[in-house]
C-alpha cells in the first residue's frame, strides 16, 4: 500500500483549516496545520512533508517569507501558495521566489483537490527543482470569475439596478459612494459586464493597500531601473485595462500628488510609465469607489474636488444593509448556496432563530459581515442540511453576542473617557475596514503596531474576546 501523503497547511483562518483538514483526509491524505509562518518554521524542523500550502497573508511572516525561507531549508520541498489578494505581479514574484503553484481565494474544493494531488503524484528527486507553473491569477475578464449580481428587492436595491443599466451604456465615469462592506465593487463589474466593454479587460485596484511610494507605479507602470528595486519592466493597471475598465478602490486613499497625475491622465487619456520619456494613449472606463464622506475627504483637503468632479459624471450612493434589512434572508440564501457549492456540502437553509437574529442586527459590517457569517455558519454545520444559531454565535467568537467589539460602547453618547474614545474609534474603523488593520491605522493616523498593541490591551483588559 503506498505511503500516506503529508501536507502541511498554513492557514490564520481556522475555519479554513478546519475544511481543509476534512476535505483531504477524506481523499487519504494527512494534513497538518498552523496559523503562522513562524508556527510552519518549527513544524518543518519536527516532521516530514511532501507539501506546504500556505496562505500569503499572515501574521508574524508572510507566505513570501516563508517560501523564501522552505526554498532555503529544503530546496526540493514543494510549496503551494494561495492568496485573496491576487494580481499578476504577486503572481510572477511568487513563481520566481520558487512556488511549484499559485492559487487565487476564493478557489473550488474540487479545483483545489485536484491540483495537490496532481503535483503529490510529480516524483521529486535530488535535481529537480519546483518547474514554474503557469501563472494562474483570474485575468478579470467577462465571466473570469462568474458573473456579477447585486443581490435584492428592496426599492432602493431596484432602483440602484435601473441606474446602473442607463449608466452600463457609455464610457463616462463613475464615482460610487457607501459603506465598507456595500458591494461597491460588485456594482462596478456589473456596470463593466453590461457595457460594450465586457470582453475586455476589467483591472480592480484597492488603492488604499497599495505601499504609498509603489501607487505611481502601479497605476501607471515603470521601466527598469527608473528606481532602487525596479528590477524589470512593470505594466502598470491602466495599461493592463487598455479598451476596458479600471476600479479605483478607495480612491480617497491616494496621496494629493498622485491625485494630480491621476488627473492629468483622465484628461489627455494617456500615461507614462517612471522612468520613459514614451507616452501612450489608452482607452480605459473609471469607476472610482469611496466609502468615505466625499464632501468631507475634500473640505478636509485629502481628495482634491477637481478629481472628484472629473470622475464623478455619475455619482452614485449604495445604501448600507440596515437601510434595506428586508433583503438578509435573500442575502443569505444566496451566500449559502455560493459556499456550500463552493466547499462541496449539501444544500442548507438557516434556522428561524438564526434568521431572526440576523434580521434584528444592524450589521455594521454590511453585506461583507454578513457573508462571512454565513460563510462560518456554513462551514461549522458541515454535514448537516441546517445552520443553527450555534454555528454562527458560538462564544468562541468574540460578535457571538452581535455586539460591537468595543467593550459595550457603540456611540459617543456613551463615552465617559479618552479611553472610551480611543477604543471606540479604533474598534469603529476596524469594522469600518473588515478588520483590515493596516487600513484601519492608516484612517487614524496611527501604526498598524499601535492598534495591534491596543487590541492586545483590549483583550486583557476584557472589553474584547
């Protein structure tokens, strides 16, 4: 009988590990799993593996880094690294960094099933190094990724659909309004699939998780050596959206002079790469988003209002998911049948108390936080045809009571101290930002580092779990 394949899996999601776990042993294989790089570095030392999959971003040490260091340790040991943040740069620098394959978040279990055991099934000897795979970053193309629906029957939901529909048919810009969590970018690929655009190219830009001092380059591309580490030529977005369209995610959160050059670019709808002296023309539809205020990011000074008004020829507003509650239990039906399809588990429906529940929520977090619940709910009932309110709200979980995170204090009216203020804002613009840390910092002005360490003194102190 053959020997058992080893994976391990490095994941900081345990619902993740958990799924992962279940769906390989069922196919005959062992997994291990960790949360960190650093958790996988010791692993390594202890045991052997045939594979490592891991995740990009992680706390501690990323997956780079710990490819970085797998191709160091052990250079014949095979790396599968896969991400929610995938572009084709990521992409190129992981092949090159060393990884036998690259798989973009969310994936098939059935896709990602049939990979692991196509690469266990490759002998690897002494002379064989991990063979670049083809890059398989989703070109964000007309049914690349399934196509786009805004989910809801609310007045306001159908009216939103009558717009995008009159706006879908020209190349205009558009300047979309709403909270994190909204569907601001779903809107965008349905405008993009139902515009005469929808073979070409759609290129989604999340601005505000660009390094500041690579914006330029990725908006606009470089040449190589125009700068220290610009080891080869790079295509910058609006190149890569050539004849079709760009969203500029958070587009308040470019710095003033890139907003100038950005300006510059709509008007003569032409660009230059850093570091040539070469202009080209490029054809290219912009959907900006936002979910800040707009008229304050101007009065404020960090939005310039010509941009806004260059881009904003049809300014649209997406309502938060409190302003149209009736839509939660089509909302949820819907991202039920998408993860159990996706995790290969049995149709579901939600339990009448778990429905309720979140009927009576006013959902901070938005159609995103209601996904990932339903997505948790999906994944904890496993086998069985029936989310209960368990799956969802189990004290593990630190919303297991649907409060916000902040120690009982949701608005201004109920801060007694500085440190009521400070924990309030700070656990405000991590809901506002799905618990993305770095943007949250970027927001108040503060390090990433500074909220890690008030989350820690949080925890301590017991206003969080």
């Amino acid at each position: 009988m053959p020997e058992q394949h080893h994976i391990l899996f490095v994941d900081d999601e345990h619902l993740l590990q958990n799924l992962f776990e279940r769906l390989f042993t069922r196919n005959g294989i062992k997994v291990t799993s960790c949360s960190s790089g650093v958790q996988a570095v010791d692993l390594l030392k202890e045991n052997e593996f045939d594979l490592v999959v891991t995740d990009f971003m992680m706390p501690d040490m990323d997956g780079l880094e710990l490819l970085a260091h797998v191709r160091e340790e052990y250079p014949h040991m095979r790396v599968i690294m896969i991400t929610a943040h995938a572009n084709v740069q990521h992409a190129v620098r992981t092949m090159k960094t060393g990884a036998i394959d690259y798989i973009p978040k969310p994936f098939s279990t059935e896709e990602l099933v049939d990979r692991v055991q196509k690469i266990l099934a490759r002998e690897v000897g002494p002379e064989s190094q991990p063979a670049p795979a083809p890059t398989r970053v989703r070109k964000r193309q007309n049914g690349a990724a399934g196509k786009a629906a805004y989910i809801g029957e609310h007045p306001n939901v159908e009216r939103l659909r009558e717009l995008i529909d009159k706006v879908s048919v020209n190349k205009a810009p558009v300047f979309i309004q709403g909270e994190s969590g909204t569907g601001k970018e779903i809107l965008s690929r349905l405008i993009h699939q139902q515009s005469d655009r929808s073979e070409a190219p759609f290129v989604a830009v999340n601005c505000a998780n660009l390094p500041r001092e690579l914006v330029e380059s990725h908006l606009f591309g470089h040449r190589k050596g125009a700068f220290t580490g610009a080891v080869e030529d790079m295509t910058g977005a609006f190149e890569m959206a050539n004849g079709g369209t760009i969203l500029l995610d958070e587009i308040t959160e470019i710095e003033l002079g890139i907003q100038a050059k950005l300006l510059r670019v709509l008007q003569e709808q032409e660009i230059q790469k850093i570091g040539s002296t070469d202009v080209k023309k490029i054809d290219v539809r912009v959907i900006a988003t936002s979910n800040r205020l707009i008229s304050e990011a101007i009065g404020s000074g960090i939005f310039r209002e010509d941009l806004y008004h260059r881009l904003s020829v049809f300014p649209v507003t997406v309502p938060p998911l409190r302003e149209r509650i009736s839509d939660v239990p089509l909302l949820a039906a819907h991202f039920i049948s998408k993860y159990c399809s996706l995790y290969g588990l049995p149709d579901k429906t939600l339990s009448s108390e778990l429905l309720a529940q979140f009927q009576s929520y006013s959902w901070p977090g938005n159609v995103r936080q209601l996904e990932n619940m339903v997505q948790r709910g999906v994944l904890l009932s496993a086998e069985r045809t029936v989310v209960e309110k368990n799956d969802v709200f189990d004290a593990f979980f630190s919303d297991s009571n649907l409060e916000t995170a902040a120690g009982e204090i949701t608005s201004m009216d109920q801060v007694e101290t500085i440190d009521d203020m400070e924990r309030l804002m700070i656990m405000q613009a991590l809901t506002e930002t799905n618990n993305n840390q770095q943007l949250a910092a970027r927001r108040l002005g503060i390090s990433a580092r500074t909220i890690r360490n008030k989350l820690k003194k949080y925890r301590e102190e017991g206003h969080i779990a």
